[in-house]
C-alpha cells in the first residue's frame, strides 16, 4: 500500500475562474511533489463511477452534472503523510466552515463547488489515482 501519496482534481469552477495556478502554487508551497498531472473533462457517467461511493446521496445527481460540466485537473501528489496533510491543506467540504489559509477557504464558492477534492484514506487514494493515470504517467 502507497502511504505517501494522494490524489486531488481541481474542480471545474476552479478551472473556469483561472485557479489553476494559485492552487497549485499553494500546493507545491505546502510541500507536496506533484507526480502527475492532467488536464481533462469527464463525463456525466465518468463523473458518476468516479464518485460511486456517493450514488445514495442525495446529492448524486447535481454532483455529476457539475462534476462533468467543464474541465477538471487531475493529479496525484507526493508528501510524507500525503493524505491528512492534503485534507489539512484543502479544508472542510463545506467552504463555510474551512479554516483560513485553506484552499477552499480561498477558492471555493459553495458546498459543491468546492473548488477541489482530496481523497480521504491511502486506500482511496490509490484507487482514484488509476481511474485517471497508469504507471508510466506518473512520475
Ligand atoms: P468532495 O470532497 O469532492 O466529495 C464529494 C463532493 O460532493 C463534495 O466534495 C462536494 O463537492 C459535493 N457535495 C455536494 N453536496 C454535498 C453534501 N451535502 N455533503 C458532502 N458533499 C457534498
């Protein structure tokens, strides 16, 4: 089991409002290595398989549409502790309670379009890193 990397996508509101580069220096400033990196769209049933865990939620649906409603950047990060540094970095889902110097404190405009996603557990991060990448894209 990978114990020192993470996934995150930047999330299309991000994208569109130009926040490529403001995230991504917060997250190479806070010491992550990026290992691979891609700018992409999913689809409305890509986005679907890729947050499946969620598909009893009531939010499911809307999630899906906004997840595929532009293009999102997918990478996989490297740090020690790589995934509860990460979601320290990126800060409570809902933006409302996100703690300053926070990504989504800085980036993201509501519940959902939260500006970014970090995954929450080695297993989960692993797992979501082969959805977008196979071994020779990363680095
Ligand atoms: P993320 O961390 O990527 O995981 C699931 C996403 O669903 C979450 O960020 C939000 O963008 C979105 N979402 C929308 N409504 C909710 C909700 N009520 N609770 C959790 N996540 C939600």
């Amino acid at each position: 089991m990978i114990t020192n990397r993470t996934f995150t996508m930047i999330k299309p509101d991000a994208v569109s409002d130009r926040h490529i580069g403001g995230i991504t220096q917060m997250i190479e400033a806070a010491g992550f290595r990026i290992v691979a990196s891609k700018l992409t769209k999913l689809s409305e049933e890509r986005a679907g398989q890729f947050y499946e865990v969620h598909a009893a939620r009531p939010f499911y649906n809307d999630l899906k549409t906004y997840m595929s409603s532009g293009a999102i950047v997918a990478m996989i990060l490297e740090k020690d502790n790589a995934v509860a540094d990460f979601r320290k970095l990126i800060g409570a889902t809902n933006p409302a309670n996100a703690e300053d110097g926070t990504i989504r404190k800085k980036y993201a405009k509501s519940l959902e379009a939260n500006a970014i996603h970090g995954s929450d557990s080695d297993e989960n991060a692993a797992i979501e890193s082969n959805f977008f990448f196979s071994r020779t894209e990363q680095f």
